[in-house]
C-alpha cells in the first residue's frame, strides 16, 4: 500500500471511512471491517464523533485495543452531539476533543477536524484551542472540512508562528462533483494542504450498482434517496462504465478511486465498507495508472 502525507502523517492511499458503524453496522460487523482493512494494507480511519451518535468511536476505540499504534486515526467535532454541544469555540473543542478520547480509548488523535465552518466563532479562537491540544500532545495534526479557498486563506493567516495550522481539508469531491477544481484544489497545493475527498463514489452512484433504465437495488446507501439517482448522472456513469471496460476491462470503481489519486494533492480516498470483499475491493481499485490521455478523453466524456 502506498501512502502519501498529510502534515507529519503518513496515510496510506485509501482509507476506511466509518460513517456507517453504530448506523448500518453493529459491532462485531465493523470489527469485521476494521480487521479486514488492516489485513489488507490500510492505516487509516476517518470517523466524525456523530457517527452512529457517538457509537463509531466507540467501536472503534473497542476494536483497536492493543494495536493503536498501527492506525492513523482522524475525526471530526462542529456539529451537535445530543448532550455534549456544537461549534468551533476554545471552550466547546476543549470538551468535544475529551468526549472522542474517552470513545476512542486513546490518549491521543492523530488528526482532529473541525466538521464545518463556524460563522460565530473566529478562526484565530478555533486554531488557538487545536494548537493547545496539540502542544499537550492531544493531537498531533489538526484539518478543517467543508472549507473554501477563502476560508484556507483565511485560517492560514490566522496561524499564529509556530501554531499548529490546518493540514488537511476534507470536502466533496468526485468525478460527477468537481467544484473544487476551480479555487480549492489550486490553494490547497499552494499551502501544502492535503485535500481529502468525501463522497468519493458519489454516495454509491460510481460503484457499479447503479445503471441506467434499471430499478435502484435494495441494501444500497440510496435505497430510498431516489433524488440522488437521477437519469442525468446515470448517462454520465454509463459513459464511464463504458469507458473503464474499453480501457483494459477495468470497471467504474477503480475508475473513480485511480482518477482522484492523479490530483497530487489528494492524500487519500477514503471509503466506507460494509463486508471484506468491501474493503479487498476499494484496496485493489487504487492500483490503475491513467495516463494523460486517459485524463483527457474522461474530461470530454464528462464535459
């Protein structure tokens, strides 16, 4: 497996989203997900602590007993857990940041993110409480989400010399949704910020399962989400079903994961999974090299 940097972290190129465990996934089915993952070469985990309602951490702190060290583990804090609060404030980060420790059973997260903007509290506040739990050894890098260029820039001149700085930003980003291409994206690689897409395969729709004239299957994470599923995006998923099969007998999944890892900036795609062939196949997906003429034909097939 390879691995690219985010700050002085080194993750490997595709990584376990775990959003679905507590949700679609007990416990013993995410131990099964999680052990699978390390099997196969992958080092990190991305959980929020709303996932699951607090339950993702715990399972994941649960799984990990005795072999921390093996994992790079990011979460997020901003949006409201029932109980506990939300925002960006030095006091809220303080007591969020305890609460997904405990969870996690770890006394240390490797890279704390701020979920989303928060428009009450500044940007200096918010940076200054992540580089207390960094200088205390809480934290070892710290990555923003749903942030734009503007928002980078300005978080960027926030930092105070030799302050812990955001190294990573986590937004949309996939083959059918490119709006950071225009402004993020670029400054990203002009800060050295590491960009992490989420939604990678399109909420399911760049995995395969999905086809044109044919009815949505039952099981899927749009199962009931038929406003995501519209004959519009499905020609464009024919377009690369077709493409990735003229090209080698490849399918859309490695497709969509080898696309995202030509962006330099991209540290790692991150993936949810509900099996081990699940996790086998987001692993074995990463390992097509596209050419530039490859780039550039998907380019007009999505023009």
């Amino acid at each position: 497996m390879q691995t690219r940097p985010i700050g002085a972290l080194n993750v490997s190129i595709v990584g376990l989203g775990c959003n679905n465990f507590g949700r679609r996934a007990d416990y013993d089915a995410s131990l099964k997900v999680i052990d699978a993952a390390l099997d196969a070469g992958i080092n990190f985990l991305d959980t929020a602590d709303i996932y699951g309602g607090g339950e993702s951490e715990s399972f994941i702190g649960r799984a990990l007993e005795g072999r921390r060290d093996q994992v790079i583990i990011a979460t997020k804090f901003g949006h409201e857990v029932a109980g506990q609060g939300k925002g960006a404030s030095a006091e809220y980060i303080r007591i969020a940041a305890e609460a997904s420790l405990r969870r996690l059973k770890t006394d240390y997260i490797d890279l704390y993110q701020l979920h989303t903007p928060d428009p009450d509290v500044p940007i200096a506040e918010t940076l200054g409480a992540l580089n207390d739990l960094v200088q205390a050894g809480k934290v070892r890098e710290i990555g923003c989400s749903n942030f734009t260029a503007e928002m980078l820039r300005e978080a960027e001149s926030a930092v105070m010399p030799g302050a812990a700085r955001f190294v990573s930003v986590q937004n949309h980003y996939s083959m059918l949704t490119r709006g950071d291409e225009a402004a993020v994206l670029p400054e990203c690689e002009r800060l050295n910020i590491a960009y992490l897409p989420y939604f990678p395969l399109e909420r399911g729709l760049l995995t395969g399962k999905f086809r044109l004239g044919q009815p949505i299957p039952d099981g899927t994470r749009l199962t009931g989400n038929i406003e995501f599923v519209t004959d519009e995006k499905l020609v464009y998923v024919e377009k690369l079903i077709a493409f990735a099969n003229e090209h080698g007998g490849h399918n859309i999944l490695e497709l969509a994961f080898s696309w995202l890892l030509t962006r330099p900036q991209i540290a790692s795609v991150i993936a949810g999974a509900m099996t081990h062939e699940q996790v086998f196949n987001n692993v074995e997906a990463a390992n097509w090299q596209l050419s530039a003429g490859d780039l550039a034909e998907i380019d007009e097939l999505l023009a």
